[in-house]
C-alpha cells in the first residue's frame, strides 16, 4: 500500500505536524507499505536541519530523520520555501526541494492521502 502524508502546520506551536509525524513513522514501519511526506505552508520549517528544543520535548528534526531511516521519501514545497526563505541548503538530509508537480505524481502514486 502507498500512502501520502501532507503536512501544513509549522513544527511548534500546534502539534499537528508532531502527530502528523508520530502517525508516518508508526505506519511507516509496518510491512509492504511505502511511505512519502509532503511539507507544504508552514510546514516547509519542520524541515530545517539545526533545530534545538528544550529536552523532554519533541523535536521534528529527529522525527524526519527517524523517517528518512525508514526510507520514506520527503518532499518540501519550493514556492512555499521561498515564501519563507527556506534555502535548500537547510533543509534536512533525505527532504529535497520539491513541486507541485511532483505534490500531484505523489498524489495520483498513493493508495491513501492523509492531510495534516
């Protein structure tokens, strides 16, 4: 099964992008099941590299590691980075810029869309 994940919150504040990570990573270790995550809107900060959060508290950073281990491809917004001078260069390893273009490839791949 395939299954596309869309997250559009910004990584704190809400814990939308959290769950919505929390809910990849358990699906995503489930046998025969392949996974993509789509950061659009504000969620394009989820995947910044160099986060710092107070200890105890959940940090997207690791999270999206964890998935990227998975083998879960990640995507992020091109249009929606610039919006937020969000450099390529900062994005985490395994999350690449990415399109609407690829968003639709995605989405007509996936079994199920889920939207966070």
């Amino acid at each position: 099964m395939n299954i596309l994940f869309v997250v559009n919150d910004p990584p704190y504040g809400t814990e939308r992008a959290y769950n919505a990570m929390r809910h990849a990573t358990t699906v995503g270790k489930r046998p025969d099941v392949s996974i993509r995550l789509f950061f659009m809107a504000d969620a394009v900060q989820c995947a910044r590299q160099g986060q710092k959060t107070p200890n105890g508290y959940y940090n997207l950073e690791r999270m999206i590691t964890v998935a990227q281990r998975q083998g879960t491809l990640m995507g992020a917004c091109g249009t929606c980075m610039d919006a937020r001078a969000v450099l390529e260069d900062s994005l985490i390893e395994g999350v690449h810029r990415s399109t609407m273009e690829e968003l639709t490839d995605w989405t007509l791949w996936a079994d199920k869309v889920i939207v966070y």
